[in-house]
C-alpha cells in the first residue's frame, strides 16, 4: 500500500474522504448508562468534534457543541436547568436543539438570543447505545440488525478505549485465522463456567470446545462474500472426512462486525474514531436464548475496565499484563483471559496509525483486503457499494456462528442453519417458543 492510501482509508476528519463517509452512517456517541444519575450530560469526542450528550427534565436527548457560542467556555460543566444546558460563565441556556433561549446579562429587550445556535445532532437511543447522526445530508432508515431487532433485555451494551486509529481495530475483527494464535489456550477450561466470554463455549452441534478447535486446526479455509450490508466471512476447519467446523462473521459497512461469541449469544460491534490515533468500541451482546444477565456481564466488565473514560485496567502501562510463566502454560499471549486485552496489545503495538506499507499479506488476510477494496471504492465514489436503506434481505442479514457440520454438503446445511437462527431468535424474543 502507498502512503498516500493509507492516509486516505485512517483520517476521519470532517474535511477528509473518510471523515465525509462515516458521517453517512449513525455513528455510536454514548452509551445509555452514561447518562443516569442526577446529572445526566457527558463530554463526547467523536471524528474529532468535541461535543456534549445531555437529557433534558423531559428525558429527551441533545447532542451539541461542546463550547458556548457566547466566549468559547466549556459546556460539560454546564448547570442542567430550564430545558436545556445553561453556561455557568454568563448564563446563556441551549435546548437540546443548540438554540440559544436566554442570555440574561444582556438587555430585556433584545433578541439577540434567537440568532445564536450551536452545532446540534440527531440522536436516537438503540438498547443501551445512544446513535447520532453527523451529516448535513438526511438522515437514512436505522439499521435493521438482530442486535436492534431484540427487546432490550436479551441485549447488553458496553464500550472500550483503544489508542491506536479505528481502522486497525476493525480489521482484526475481520481476520478469522487470528483466533487460532491470539486467543489460543494451551488448555480447555470448563465451557459452562465461561459465561459472558467469547471462545469459552463448545461450539454449535458438537461437544467440541471452541479453544481446542482453533488450537488444534489453525489454518483456516477463507471464503469472502459481499452482501447487501458489507462482507460475510466464512472460515472452515476440516476436522476429518465427516465433519467440518464452520465460524461465519459479518463485516457490516463501514464500521461494524457481526460475530459469535457462544451458541445462543452474538456481538455487534462498532469501531468508532475519537481522533485518528484512538477509537472506541461500542458493542451490543445479543440472545437468542434467555434474557442476559445484565448485573453479571456489568460486573465483569467494570472489573476489567476504569470508568468514565472505558480505559482497560490491563494495556500499553503495564505490559498488558504480560506473564511469560502464563505463556508458557495457559495462553498464546501470555495476558490474560480478556480477549479485548488480546486484540487492544496486537493493534496498539502497531502504532497509533499502523504503516501498511511495510506490511506483507497473505491469504489468510482476504476478509481485510476485500474490506480495503470495499472501503477504497466507496472513498472513490463518495458512497458506499452497500444497501441504501439498510433492511437487509431474509437471506442476506449478517447472521453469525460457530458450528460443526457433516463434511457432505456442509454449505446447503449451513444456509439452512443461518435462517433457522433467525427464526429462531424472532420467536423467542416474540415470546412464542
């Protein structure tokens, strides 16, 4: 890759190619949690806008310019009061909408007031995620994803910081041979004790746990697809002549991934620029069994990360808890069972905007080259080759999972198996199985 293509797919200003792109899709700001208590407002940074995320007395939400219109002060440290967010250094009041209501050190009789406005965005709130809309061109349909389609309890919300430019930490999420390395234990721990974490499963149609499978057949036979919503990446490991294990992943355009995580559980999953050198992850679990225990996966994670900012307890400032004994005896890394710990030291180690003119791909990486050409395409034609309206086809939807199949005929079972999910998962969360 030239350097110049590289600084075209990693920038995300509003005046870049990118920046202009990713602004054609809801973009994840906040999540909803982040705006309970007696002062629900909080500082965004998102495609290098600083903002402010707030619910008015009524409960609904605004999203605008992070400083006042009237001398530049910091609006996160606003008073909440009288339908909007009211600056502390001379009082001027904004709704939800940026408009300026009231500026009470100046005369009675002006209307001053009614031609300030900040810069303001839609927002809409998705089971505990809260979405804006940052293009000046209207708003498109929602997503129609599982993750949405779900009622709020069988889903659960979290985010992450990562130092380092969102399109690298995409692309791990799209390079199936990855797991069989990076998240690899040297031994297979109990799957039932390993709720609310990926790879600690047995996977689907077998009583084969997902660790031993990726151990033991590490090279991955790679297909890619493009679909409506972006790519659908299918990895298969042939076990013997009659079964063959099957991991299907979904690349959603531009920025999310559509995984597994356990049979009855997926993970949608946003890859959202601060800057160009640090993102978040935003990601949504979803069931398709019984409702998720919220409290537990809560409790597990705020373990793992320090809030507010989401930043890994384990990363860059303390070695990503690397323990050479640990990666000797129990994981390939040597850090831990998190695997976001995993993904974070290897797209971090690459630095804050990985130099892809030094790298070397092989076959393995076709989900990233074909997402590269996905993304360089839409670059070119100022839109992306995807759905327009977002509601994807019955037989298109980015539907994930880890399974084993019977060697014969294998791709007519799997097709079979993918609708079948999506059944499936209407009917529980419809109450109806």
């Amino acid at each position: 890759m030239r350097k110049e293509q590289n600084e075209l797919l990693t920038q995300s200003a509003s005046e870049t190619p990118g920046g202009s792109l990713l602004r054609q899709f809801w973009q994840p700001v906040a999540l909803a949690r982040e705006l309970t208590g007696d002062r629900p407002l909080v500082s965004v940074r998102v495609l290098h806008e600083s903002l402010i995320l707030f619910r008015n007395e009524d409960g609904k939400l605004g999203l605008i310019d992070r400083n006042c219109a009237h001398r530049g002060a910091d609006l996160s440290y606003g008073r909440l009061e009288d339908g909007g967010v009211r600056c502390p250094f001379h009082g001027w009041l904004f709704d939800i909408e940026g408009q300026c209501l009231e500026q009470p050190a100046e005369p009675f009789e002006t209307t001053f007031c009614h031609r300030i406005k900040l810069k303001n965005y839609p927002v809409e709130e998705h089971n505990g995620i809260i979405f804006a809309w940052m293009s000046d061109e209207p708003e498109q349909p929602f997503l129609s994803l599982a993750c949405f389609d779900a009622p709020e309890p069988w889903t659960f919300a979290f985010k992450g910081l990562v130092e380092c430019n969102w399109l690298q930490a995409l692309e791990v999420g799209i390079d199936p041979a990855h797991a069989s390395f990076l998240h690899r234990y040297l031994v297979d721990d109990d799957p039932t004790a390993g709720y609310g974490q990926q790879f600690r499963d047995v996977a689907d149609m077998s009583n084969i746990p997902v660790t031993q499978l990726l151990r033991v057949y590490p090279r991955p036979e790679i297909s890619v697809d493009e679909t409506s919503f972006g790519l659908r990446l299918t990895a298969i490991r042939y076990l013997s002549e009659h079964q063959v294990h099957v991991r299907v992943t979904n690349q959603v355009f531009p920025q999310a991934i559509v995984i597994p995580m356990s049979r009855s559980m997926s993970i949608t999953q946003w890859h959202v620029p601060i800057d160009d050198v640090s993102c978040y992850w935003y990601a949504i679990f979803t069931s398709i069994g019984d409702p998720i225990d919220q409290q537990k996966m809560y409790e597990q994670r705020t373990q793992l990360y320090e809030l507010p900012e989401y930043r890994s307890k384990t990363g860059k400032h303390n070695n990503y808890g690397y323990d050479p004994l640990e990666q000797r005896t129990r994981t390939y890394t040597g850090m831990g069972d998190d695997i976001n710990v995993h993904d974070q030291w290897a797209i971090e180690s690459q630095g804050v905007i990985q130099d892809r003119t030094k790298e070397h791909l092989g076959r393995s990486d076709i989900g990233i080259i074909r997402y590269r050409r996905l993304l360089q395409s839409a670059l070119a034609n100022g839109k992306p080759r995807v759905a327009e309206a977002h509601n994807y086809s019955s037989n298109e939807k980015p539907v994930s999972i880890d399974i084993v199949l019977p060697a014969l005929d294998w791709q007519s079972k799997l097709s079979e198996k993918l609708e079948d999910l999506s059944v499936q998962a209407q009917n529980v969360w419809a109450g109806t199985s």
